[in-house]
C-alpha cells in the first residue's frame, strides 16, 4: 500500500513541477523577447498540459489501481478519458495562441488599417470554427472509447443520412448564420472595427462570431445582429476602405453673412484641433432659402469618432464665432419689413 501512494505523490510532484518549469521558460524567453507575444499566450497550456502529463503518468503507473483495490477496465477508462479531454483543451489553447500570434507578427510588419482589419476577422472566425472542430472530434473519440458507442456505430452510419436530413431541417436557422459567419469573415464585407449603420443605428464592430455579431453602439449599447443580416439585407459600411471619414456640419445662417470671413474662421479652428487630419477642408453655401443661407463645412478626420467629435467642435466654434463677432448673420425671424 506504501508504494502505490508514493508513486502517486512522486505523479502528483512531477506533474506540479512540469507545469512550473515550462511557465518560467516561457516567462523567461518572453522577457527576452517581448515583441512576440506567443510565448505568453503559451503560458495559457500550462493547465492543460499539466493534465496532459498526469493523465499519461497514471496510465502508465497505474497506482490508483492498487490503493482502491479496483480491478477492471474502468480506472484506466477514466483515465484516459481525462487524457483525450486534456488533449483536446490543450490543442484549442495551442492553436489560439498560435492564430494571435500571427495576427501580432502580420499586424508589425503591415501599416495597412483597413486589410488588418480584415485579417484580424478572419483569424477570429478560423479560431472559432477550428476550436469547434477540436471540441467535436474531441468529444466523438471520447465516446468512441465506450463499447456501447461503438457497437451502435453502424447504425448510426446508417442512419446518417435520414439523420442528416433532419438535423438540417431543425437547424435550418443556425446552419444559415454559420455560413453566412463564414461568408462574412472572408467575403470582406463587414470586419472587426469597421463603422456600420444598422437600423439607423451607428456603431462600431466589436466582436463577430459564426451566429451573431456585437456592435457597439455611441452610449455604450451593444447591439447583437444575427450575421445573416448582413448577407440578406442592405447595410452601411463607412469604413470599408478607408477608416477616414469626411464630416460635415450644416448651419443656416441670415442672408448677411460673412461667408469669407467665416471660412477663416472655420480654417483656424480646423488648426486648433488634433481631430483634423489635415487632408481636406471646404466651407460652401449650398442652398438658399427666403430668409436663410445654407452653408456647409466639411473636414476630413482619421476615423468615425473623431470625425463625430470633430463636428460638435467645428459647430461650437462656428457658432460662437458668429455671435460674438457677427451677431447679425445668426438666423431671424422677421415678422414685417425691413
């Protein structure tokens, strides 16, 4: 009885020590080298690979056996059970870490906003749908292990169609938003960070999955769209490609207007801000009316939130301008002649 707890205690120790030796490895060489982040997302294996090493330990020690008494085939069942489930979380944490680091080194050596952003969705949808993949061949193998499974094995297989058929039907819905994910992530329509309008509603991509994708709305609302709404109804994309956004502010002013002078105007405080990109400017009288101008100020900025702080700033400043310097250009309601 003393042996079997010693080799368990002696598993135990080794297992432990595994794990801590491989984590300061890692915490060591991404300390050297801290401009590849795949050596600290590998520090995530670190559970299930401690898992992974008890499990095979046991199997191959077999102590548990001897100190519950236990004959049969079921110690070394659960076993190696608990070792395919280890593998299998192991090797979604291994694939992750090697998708983002991936995704950092093409992020490095490539400055372009817009195909980053197209990259970055693509690698979140392989991740998700290779992550699927191991959780189910995963889970098919562990069940496989069961004699029962597998003497129901071809009557499954032949069943497989009729089965086929009606779990399409019941799952109509959520095999069509898995395509459509797929369909979104590399048919480039819509990506992670891009600025859409979705029943007239404005916000920014935050994540998308293979059923829905969350926008994040100006108050700090998400917005969860099913992804078949983007391949089956029309929707604005502002940011396809190119983050930059042309803002615009509308004023209608009196008929006396300054309209040069209120183009300075608008030019210095376009200088006095960080919000304009420097690109492009226009101060324009588009329209008339018969008692107003209509005058419109464009600028261009980097991307949807300084392009929407941008405007509020331009239309302050504009207006207080036109108060203080020119009160008479702000609109009036003339109720007789003169």
């Amino acid at each position: 009885m003393l042996w079997p707890l010693t080799v368990l205690l002696v598993i135990v120790v080794v297992t432990l020590a595994v794990g801590w030796i491989v984590d300061q490895v890692l915490q060591r060489v991404a300390a050297r080298r801290p401009e590849a982040p795949v050596w600290p997302l590998l520090r995530r294996c670190r559970i299930p690979l401690q898992l992974v090493t008890l499990a095979s330990l046991l199997m191959a020690a077999r102590p548990l056996e001897r100190i519950f008494g236990i004959d049969g085939d079921a110690p070394r069942h659960a076993e190696l059970l608990l070792l395919l489930a280890a593998l299998g979380w192991l090797a979604v944490r291994f694939v992750a870490a090697g998708l983002e680091a991936f995704l950092s080194r093409y992020a490095t050596r490539n400055g372009d906003v817009a195909r980053l952003r197209r990259v970055r969705t693509q690698i979140g949808m392989l991740r998700r749908v290779v992550s699927a993949l191991i959780v189910v061949v995963t889970v098919a193998v562990m069940l496989l292990t069961f004699s029962a499974m597998r003497a129901v094995g071809a009557g499954l297989l032949a069943s497989a169609g009729i089965l086929g058929i009606v779990a399409g039907i019941a799952a109509q819905s959520a095999l069509g938003n898995f395509f459509a994910g797929l369909q979104i992530a590399f048919g480039d329509t819509v990506r992670i960070g891009d600025t859409v309008v979705v029943d007239a509603q404005q916000g920014v991509v935050e994540e998308i999955t293979l059923s829905y994708l969350v926008i994040l709305l100006w108050d700090q609302r998400r917005l969860i769209v099913p992804v078949s709404y983007f391949v089956n109804k029309p929707f604005e994309n502002w940011t396809r490609e190119d983050p930059g956004l042309l803002a615009s502010v509308v004023l209608h002013l009196d008929h006396s207007t300054p309209v040069e002078a209120l183009r300075e105007a608008l030019h210095r405080c376009l200088g006095g801000t960080p919000l304009w990109d420097g690109t492009a400017w226009a101060l324009q009288v588009t329209d008339t009316t018969p008692s107003t101008l209509v005058v419109r100020a464009t600028m261009t900025a980097r991307n949807a939130d300084d392009a929407a702080l941008l405007r509020f700033t331009v239309r302050e400043q504009l207006i207080a301008y036109l108060r203080d310097e020119h009160p008479g250009a702000l609109p009036r309601l003339r109720t007789g002649e003169g």
